[in-house]
C-alpha cells in the first residue's frame, strides 16, 4: 500500500464545487519502490523514438481507504502515456468499478445530489478522465492551499455498462485548460485522475461527465514521471 502522504494530499470532505472538486490534486513525492502496491515504474516503449514518441505504462492505484488514506494496486500497466513534442494522449483501460462496491461521495449540491440518486438507480455508469501536469517552469496553481500542479485537463467522459472502462483523449498545446495553464511541455510529470459520477442520468448531461466528483480521494489515479526531452527520444 502507498500513502496518500506520498501521491495525492487529503482533501476536505466538504469540497463539492467544480473548483474544489479539479483543484485539489497535489504534488505526488516518490512512492516507496520496495512495497508491492507502489505505482510501477513507467515502462517506455521506445519504437517510436525516431518520431519524437515515448510511452509509457503504469498502475492504476484504487481509490483511497477510508480508514488509513492508503490506496492499492487497482489494475496493472492500466494507464498508458504516449508523449510527443506537441502533447500528449493519455489512456485509461481497466475493470469497470463494480457499483456499490467502491466509494462515492455523499451529496450536498444540486447537481451532484441528482448524481448521487442516479448512482442508486443503477447502470449504465458514467466516469471522468482527467490530466494534471506539473511543470516545474510554469507556476503552480495554488502553492498556498498545496495545489502544485500547473495546469488541470478535461481528457474523456462515459457512459459504461460492460465489464471494462476504457477512457482516452489527447492533450495538445493548443488544448484549452480547465485550470491553470495551457500545455507548454509535453514531457514533465503527468497525474491521470478517474472520476466516479453513478449512474446515467440524461436530465443532468452533459453536465453529469463534465465536472469531477469531489477529488483525489475518490479517484483512482495513475502517476507518470517526467521524461527527458534528449535522453527519452
């Protein structure tokens, strides 16, 4: 098990708003390599190196415990990272979260209250895939409040009633960001963020898939390391 010390900071319970709910990833410190549920070390394929292309492979970490803040190992080499000199697409393939059977957020605005009565209700599901970057040479968003991430990115949103998820979109430089600053290096850290929103409810779309229920505790996260421009490609 990891830490949430050690990749994504605690958040106030009472954060709903689309602000308080994108705006609370953290800056990830470097997981503890020797235990078995620590996010796996990015895995670069190197083939498309010739064309400026890396990519890598990653865990997917499950939601954090409620009780102790740590978070497991979700699905293996789930997330994968393909970076090129003018963005990047991220990718998310894992088992779909059984409802009832993972954490959702109680309810106290009116669009996430619908939500949550369309979690009860049943499937098709809907989940989020978002981006935070890190880049050291821009500013952090909010260092005061521990929001150290430069710029937060809308990637995908879906409805699923199979037994697998898969979420996918590209990030380039021109890509508007949700908060914080465009893209200006495709290569410096990468936090990829799953969102949980219940079940499909078409009275509330599109607004259902486009606002991120209630951060990091509630996601299940994958952590790419920065990569370097010269010695990657």
């Amino acid at each position: 098990m990891i830490s949430s010390s050690s990749t994504l900071r605690r958040i106030p319970s009472g954060a709903t708003t689309l602000l308080a709910a994108v705006f609370l990833m953290v800056g990830c410190a470097d997981a503890d390599p020797s235990s078995p549920a620590a996010p796996a070390e990015p895995a670069f394929n190197q083939g498309g190196a010739e064309l400026g292309v890396v990519t890598q492979t990653t865990n997917v970490m499950d939601q954090e415990d409620v009780d102790t803040g740590d978070r497991e190992v979700f699905a293996e080499d789930a997330a994968t990272l393909r970076r090129t000199p003018n963005g990047f697409t991220a990718q998310i393939s894992m088992p779909t979260p059984v409802k009832g059977e993972y954490r959702y957020p109680e309810a106290d605005s009116e669009v996430l209250e619908e939500q949550d009565t369309a979690a009860e209700l049943g499937e098709p599901q809907t989940f989020t895939l978002w981006a935070f970057v890190f880049d050291p040479d821009q500013d952090p968003f909010n260092p005061d409040a521990g929001q150290l991430w430069s710029g937060a990115f809308a990637v995908a949103g879906h409805a699923v009633g199979g037994p697998n998820l898969t979420l996918s979109g590209h990030i380039s430089k021109n890509t508007e960001p949700v908060a914080g600053e465009f893209l200006e290096n495709p290569d410096v850290e990468v936090h990829l963020a799953v969102a949980p929103h219940g079940g499909l409810d078409p009275d509330i779309m599109p607004e259902q898939i486009k606002t991120p229920a209630f951060g990091p505790p509630m996601w299940w996260v994958a952590i790419f390391e920065a990569v370097s421009s010269e010695g990657d490609r």
